[in-house]
C-alpha cells in the first residue's frame, strides 16, 4: 500500500507542473494580447497571434524526439522539464523588453518571441503529461488529473488577473517579468519531484521513437480493438465540444447581456469547474476508472440538457446561473476522468508520442466534429439543438459497454504494468 506522504508528494508534483503548463500558455495569449492592445495596435495584426499558437496543435509531430533522447538526470522527463522551464524563465523574460509598436522590425520581433515561447510551451507541455502517466499509480490518476487541472487554472488567473492588475498600476514589463518569477518558482518542484523508475527497454533509434508507439498500442490492444479505442477517445467530451461551440451565441440570443455572459462564464464557470475538478478527483479513487467514466458522463449530460431547459422555458438569471454551474460543474468531472483515461492508454517507453498522439485524435472531437454545429443550431432551433448534444453521447456510451464495462476494473486494453513490456 503506498504510504500516503508518497501520494501527496506525486499530487504536488503534478499540481506544480500544471502551473508551469498554464503560465507560458497565459503569457503568450491573454496577457500580450493586452499589452498590444493596450499600446494601439491594430485587431487584425493582434489577431494573427493566433498563428503562434501552431505549436501547440502540430506537437505530436516532434514527440518521438523526447522519448528517443531523454535527458537522463534527475530522470528521463525531469531532465526535459528542468531545460525547457529555465528556456520558458529566459524568454518570458526577454519579453519584457519587447517595444511593441507598428514598425515592422518590432512587431517581427513580437511574432518571433511569440512563436519561440508557443514553441518551447507546447514542448513542456509533451513532457508534463508524460511525467504525470508515468509517475501516478491507476488510483491516484483521477486525483492527479484534477491537481493538475488546478495548477493549471492558478496559473490562469494569477497571471490573468494578477498580471493585468500589475500591468495597470507598474506597466506592462513588470507584469511579464512577474510571469517569468512564477515560472522560476516551479523549478524547485520539479527538481525535488518523485524520481520515475527505470523502464526495462529504453528507446534506441528515431525509427523506433517514429513508429514504435503505434506498433505496440496496436500488439496490446489488437487492430479491432485499438481502432474502437481511438473512437472512444475522439467521442467522449463530443457533447462538450458541441455545446462550447455554441453557449455564447445562444446566450446573446436569448437576450442576456454581453457583460452577464462574460462575467457568469468567466466567474461563475470557472469557479464550478473548479470545484467539478476537485469532486472528480475525490470520486475517482472512490469510484474507480469504468464508473468514474459512467457517472461523470451522466453528470456533462445533464449539463447540456440543461441548456435545453434554459431554451425551452425562457429562464431568466437564476436559470442561466443554474444552466451554466451544472455544465461546467460537470466538464470538470469528465476532463479528470478522461485525462485518466488517456494516461491508462500510454505505455511509459512511449508515454510522449503516444498522449500526444491520443490527445490529437481529442482534438479532433472540438474542431472536425464540432465545426458544422453552428449550421445545425440554424436548421433545428435551439432547444432540438441541445437535444441533440445529449444524444451525441450516445456513441461514447455504446463503446463504454465493450471498453469499460460498469464492473469492470479498468479499460481493456489499457497499458498493464504487470503484462504489458516497458
């Protein structure tokens, strides 16, 4: 039995490296798109910031390189993370003395910076989620999913809330130079966090980094199999998807206010999200893996059906209170399930590629398969509209039957330390 002292320090480590997640990723958005703003520069040149953000999409690409090359100390993530968060500390950094202005060698200085830091971030962030499959047993990965969900979200409101309050009352570089303070701080954490154990057949060549993630997620899981895996995976958080695209439109449209909506969202939301995390990682090592998929499922359901009563009965505040708290109370318990679950899918002679891989393949469910909602909204109305969010999962559920049956013990066709090689 693990000695709860080890646990905690698990959940700590992994709760320190989503603060080290969050910041670069808050910087590079939220906060430089004030400071640009802020000094006169046009929406349209601010808004090709966003193909900074390439990074972050196209990481699955150079994933194999970090389980090919791992720097061995203090061990094979830790080694990355420490030379990525000092590369993350230099560069927010440096960005305190960007200029920003409309000559072009300033606003090229700009791009370049954003796109190194986008670079580096979606870099750590490969490492960050393969530390944490690594580190955490199957029982504590619920717990550990949500802390660092939480670290994450701290990181997004200090430096969201906490850097524009800096910016406003001491300019905007000391609000960066601040951003690059709290990067500095996880540092320690990373150095003292709990040492990964060896793996038994370390990762040779590029070809084998390349194509060996695929190979032996296919041997463990059969071709059958694996492919209603990916399945599950694109269509779990489908509704999710479905309904993001499409709250603040509907909102507008049923007659609330721009700032009601901004500040229930941003509020309210996040605060029930919040707390939706900490409830899932509490239920999960209850309720283990299958049920904790279930039941936090049933939970984002009724979330989106919500939405539909708030269409259908013309709610006014309090149901828009109830509407929006339910949801996000609810996306909170399913993003720790589900990021559990993807973490029992990752062997850890290929954790890197292969979440990077599973977690493009979730992408795909909030972009490819949400995309046309809008359309759809149109045809049938609000109120079918959100119907039909709830039995978008349907799918997940029919899979869940074979895949992670209600008595089940875990996934099948989940990595198994005592089976599987490493």
């Amino acid at each position: 039995m693990t000695a709860p002292t080890s646990t905690w320090r698990r959940i700590t480590a992994v709760a320190a490296e989503g603060v080290a997640s969050g910041t670069p990723y808050v910087v590079g958005t939220k906060l430089l798109q004030g400071w640009l703003t802020a000094t006169g520069i046009p929406l349209g040149l601010i808004g090709m910031l966003a193909y900074a953000e390439l990074p972050y999409t196209l990481k699955m690409v150079w994933a194999p390189a970090l389980d090919r090359w791992p720097i061995p100390w203090p061990d094979r993530r830790r080694g990355w993370l420490l030379l990525l968060q000092l590369l993350l500390v230099a560069v927010i950094g440096a960005m305190t003395f960007l200029r920003p202005s409309q000559h072009p060698a300033n606003l090229a200085a700009i791009g370049l910076m954003a796109l190194l830091l986008a670079l580096v971030s979606a870099t750590q962030d490969i490492v960050v989620d393969a530390y944490r499959t690594d580190l955490l047993p199957e029982g504590e990965r619920g717990a550990g999913a949500a802390a660092t969900n939480l670290g994450y979200r701290g990181a997004m409101l200090a430096i969201g809330a906490g850097g524009f309050i800096l910016a406003g009352r001491h300019g905007w570089p000391l609000a960066f130079g601040a951003a690059a303070v709290l990067m500095l701080l996880v540092v320690p954490f990373t150095l003292t966090a709990p040492k990964l154990p060896p793996i038994g057949h370390q990762v040779t060549s590029l070809r084998q980094a390349v194509v060996g993630p695929a190979r032996e997620f296919l041997h463990r899981t059969g071709r059958g199999r694996g492919a209603m895996l990916l399945a599950l995976v694109l269509l779990y958080r489908w509704p999710d998807g479905l309904l993001n695209v499409m709250a603040v439109p509907f909102l507008i449209q049923q007659g609330f206010s721009p700032e009601m909506v901004g500040s229930v969202l941003a509020g309210w939301g996040i605060g029930a999200t919040i707390v939706g995390t900490i409830l899932g990682g509490i239920l999960f090592g209850k309720l283990g893996m299958n049920r904790s998929l279930w039941a936090f499922a049933l939970v984002g359901s009724a979330g989106n059906l919500s939405y539909w009563a708030l269409a259908s009965f013309d709610g006014g505040p309090v149901a828009l209170l109830l509407a929006v708290g339910l949801e996000n109370l609810g996306g909170g318990m399913v993003g720790a399930a589900f990021v559990a679950l993807l973490m029992s899918l990752c062997n850890p002679r290929f954790s890197a590629t292969q979440y990077a891989l599973l977690s493009g393949v979730y992408a795909l469910s909030r972009s490819l398969l949400s995309g046309q909602a809008g359309f759809v909204a149109e045809g049938v109305g609000w109120s079918n509209f959100f119907l039909l969010t709830v039995a978008s999962s349907l799918p997940a559920f029919l899979l869940m039957v074979w895949l992670t049956p209600w008595h089940g013990d875990g996934c099948r066709g989940a990595f198994d330390p005592a089976k599987d090689p490493t």
